[in-house]
C-alpha cells in the first residue's frame, strides 16, 4: 500500500475561527436533528453523537500550539468524522459506510503521537491499514446489498479486532520502553488503550446497554489524556518562576540539574556549540556558544522549551559576565602590582638608598650629599606622580569637581585633538560619572592606540531619564566591542546599570562608541 505524505498546514487564525465556527454549526444541527427526530435514540447513541466536540475542541488546542505536527490536525479530523454519521444517517447508505470512518484516523493519531502524526513503521502501517481494510469492506457490504453475515462481515470483524488488539500492545510497548518526557506525551494513547480493547471485544456480537455506555465514555479518555498532559506542562511550567528566582545565587553546576527538572527530563543537558542530534533528541540554541538538548517529546510544549532557553542563557550570560568581571579584577591588579613593582617601589627603594648615602656623606662630603638630596627630591616627585597616576586608574580624583571638568582633562591628555560638548546640568549620581568617564577614557584610549584619527569628539547629554556620552573618530574603524575586554568591560558596568554600548565602527568611517545611562533628571 502506498502512502501519501503530507504536512499539516499552517493554522493561521482564519482557519482557526472558521474550523471553530465549524465545530458550532455541527453540534448545533446534530442537537437540533436528534431532539427533533421522531424516536429519540438511547442515551449512549445521543453521547456518541457529541464525543466529536471534545476531539475538535482539543485537537484545534493542540494544532494550534504545534502547528508542525500532524497530531492536532489528525484529532481535529477524528472529531469532525465522527459527527459524520449522524449529519448523514438520513440519508441511508452513505450514513452506515461513513459511521466507522474515524476509526481510521483515531488509530493513525494513538499508533504516532511521538512522531508528530507521522506513519514511520512498518507495524503502524500495517495497523491502520487494517481499519482502511474495514472501511473497503464495509463499502464493499454495502454495494453488494448490506449483508449483514457471511464472509465480508467475518473478514472486517476480524480486522477490526486485530487493529484494535494490535494497537493496545504496540502503545504499551513503546511506553514501557520510553522515557519520562515521552511517556507524558503517549499520555492520550494510553488513555485509548482501554477504548480499543472494548472495541476489539464489540466485535464479538450483541452486546449489552452498559458495555455500550462504557465504550462510548472510552472514547473521552484519549482528549482527558491531552488534557491532563496539558495540565503537567502547565504545572511544569509553573516550575520556572521558582528556577527565575534561584538563578541570581545559582551556582554553575546546579545549572543543568534545575533546568533538567523543571522539563522533567532527566537527560536535558547543556552541550558547547550547536549539534544536531541524531538519535532522536531535540535541541534548542541557547546563545553563540551553547545548545540545550533534550527528549524530543518536549517539542509538544514549546513555550516551556523557549521559557527554559531563555532562563539558561540569563545564566549564561550571568556567568560569563561574572567570570569577565572577575578576570577584568585579577588583569587590574596584576597591573597596579606591576605598575607599583616598576615604577614607584624600585623609586623608592633607590630613594631610601640615597637617603642612607646622604647620611653616610653628610659630613665628609657636604657637596656630595647635596647633590643625593637633590635626585631624591627628584625620584620622590616622580614616585608621588606615578602613585596618583595609579590612584586616578582606581577613582580619578578629578571627577571630585564633577564630570565636565574630569573629561575636559581626559579631552586635554589625548593624543589627538578632542573636542568636548556637555549638555548636563548639576552633579550625576557618583555610579553615573563614574561610567561615563571611564567609558570616555577606554574610548580615547582605543582611539590613540588603533585608530590612526586626525582628530575625536566626546559628546554628553542629559533628557528623557537618560545621560547619553558619545565618542566619536575619524579614523579607520573597523572596532569590534566583542573583540576587546577593554569595552566588553566597559560594557558590564553600563550593563550593570541597566544602561547599554554600542559600538559602530565600519571599516574606513571613524568609530562612534555611545553609551546610554538611565539617570533621572
């Protein structure tokens, strides 16, 4: 037998509304034919008749929430069938050959739900292909006058029979073997075991009322199944804002295990790069560096699997911006140790050398100690003017007298031309001045070192709950923030304000680094 592939289709909220105005329109004229209808049928036959509303309402649900798979589409479909038979039951014939027809696609929908309604065994096949074999043999029946005994009729009982049976074992096959994440999502089809085991057992003969009544509410199980796996996910998903919570004081290796719990798959893991996984698993990118993998099964919850990526890449980036501002305090104190070790303590120590000549001279060769005294009056001056060089490095004392005056001195110390407009009124919270200037400082630094720039720019404005500082070249560009821990540190520390840098730097027109700093007015 050959099979048709085909894709769900995109449900877009046209169809979503007209396919939900639909399923009205049916159950209103269903209601309307049985309540007008000259016998009244059983209590059971009046609840087949609407069960289809349950499989619509909760396929539509789910085709909705995963339009890439065909499982929403095949339970919208099983519904819909199902009111077929009393839509049409008075029109004789054509109401007995489509009274069966959903059984087609209810197996189709039990035997896939974690291949998203996709036939990919032989077994699964084969399983619905007997109830399309029993759909030919009905019409079959009916063309040749409805026998209702005989060779067709035992034929297409015993197909129906097998399927049935043969559905209810392949399901709790794969959900004894099956992993937690992919039991929850064979939840519905465990749900219809009980359903096709009845059926399989109606074929049997006549049967009493309450077999009737319990095979007809069977067939609720399998739309209580979506729904109570909908609920889990929802509950699940109520995890997460315990997991936003711990995720400020998370260590890293609790990391993997929180989200691992919160998607009840102890197999999710967070892998370096972006695979793509071939053993069945699905796989989220997380940011530039990393990829949360996880049992495709999740796949069905898809805002649970985008909540998750997202509380792992605040971490990440936590992290990582942690590890920076570390590795940016270890790199500042190894420079003030080298500094202090190369510069001011050999100073000292040869003034303190000196000063013992001095004394040794001071007596015998008055001259001679005059001239000690005077290079260590020198070595001393330049010692004090390095220490405050490294003192400016850890907080400028300039920016005592505000942050105008502090960048008009970085202005006068470039090493090009720099031009200085300020538009602030006031002194600025202390953290603000503080960012501003060193974003000013590391901007010219850059400038003077890789620009190649005839001439810079340091703009500063003050409106709408923002300070905005801006530096500008006409130098060669090309700068890239990601490249240079100088503005990556930069960075963090307007980040950490809740501000934001931008560098935009195109090769050949000059650089402009702006940094926005929330700051009321």
């Amino acid at each position: 037998m050959a099979w048709r592939r085909f894709s769900a289709p995109e449900l877009s909220h046209g169809l979503w509304t007209g396919l939900w105005a639909a399923l009205v329109a049916v159950v209103t004229i269903v209601v309307v034919q049985t309540l007008t209808a000259d016998e009244t049928p059983e209590g059971y036959r009046i609840l087949f008749r609407l069960v289809g509303t349950a499989y619509v309402a909760c396929g539509l649900i789910a085709w909705r929430r995963r339009p890439d798979s065909r499982s929403g589409l095949l339970m919208t479909a099983t519904g819909f069938l199902l009111f077929l038979e009393p839509l049409l039951d008075r029109f004789g014939s054509l109401g007995d050959l489509t009274e069966d027809l959903w059984s087609i696609t209810i197996i189709w929908l039990l035997l896939t739900m974690l291949s998203g309604g996709r036939l990919t065994s032989r077994v699964d096949k084969t399983l619905v292909g007997l109830f399309v074999l029993e759909f030919a043999i009905e019409a079959l029946r009916l063309a040749t006058g409805g026998a209702e005994d005989g060779a067709l009729a035992g034929v297409e009982g015993l197909a129906v029979s097998i399927g049935c049976l043969g559905t209810a074992v392949a399901i709790g096959v794969r959900y004894a073997r099956a992993s937690a994440p992919r039991r929850r999502a064979l939840l519905p089809s465990v749900a219809g075991i009980g359903a096709l085991l009845l059926f399989a057992f109606a074929q049997g003969g006549e049967l009493p009322i309450w077999f009737r009544w319990v095979a007809v509410l069977s067939l609720l199980a399998v739309p209580a199944g979506f729904l109570v796996g909908l609920l889990r996910s929802r509950l699940a998903r109520g995890g997460l804002a315990d997991l936003f919570r711990r995720l400020p004081t998370m260590r890293g290796e609790d990391l993997q295990p929180a989200l691992a719990r919160v998607l009840g798959d102890p197999t999710a893991e967070i892998v370096r790069g972006h695979p793509y996984p071939d053993d069945g698993r699905g796989a989220a990118v997380i940011n530039e560096e990393a990829t949360l993998v996880y049992d495709a099964s999740l796949d069905d919850d898809p805002e649970l699997i985008e909540a998750v990526v997202s509380a792992a890449a605040i971490a990440l980036e936590s992290r990582a911006r942690l590890e920076r501002i570390v590795t940016a305090g270890d790199d500042e104190r190894r420079r003030l140790e080298r500094n202090l070790h190369d510069g001011a303590q050999q100073r000292l120590v040869a003034l303190a050398m000196q000063l013992r000549l001095v004394q040794h001279e001071i007596h015998t060769d008055p001259a001679a100690a005059q001239a000690l005294v005077d290079s260590a009056s020198k070595e001393l001056a330049l010692s004090l003017e390095e220490l405050r060089e490294l003192a400016r490095g850890i907080h400028p004392a300039v920016l005592d007298h505000g942050l105008e005056p502090a960048l008009h001195s970085l202005a006068s110390q470039a090493t090009v031309p720099t031009e200085v407009a300020y538009d602030a009124e006031g002194r600025l919270p202390e953290p603000i001045e503080l960012a501003a200037y060193f974003v000013t400082s590391e901007a010219l630094a850059n400038v003077g070192k890789y620009a190649r720039a005839n001439s810079a720019s340091v703009r500063v404005a003050h409106g709408d709950g923002a300070l905005v500082v801006e530096i500008a070249d006409d130098g060669i560009g090309g700068a890239d923030a990601a490249l240079g821990s100088g503005l990556r540190g930069l960075a963090d520390r307007v980040e950490a304000l809740d501000g934001r840098l931008r560098v935009v730097s195109p090769p050949g027109a000059g650089t402009v680094v702006r940094a926005e700093l929330p700051c009321a007015s």
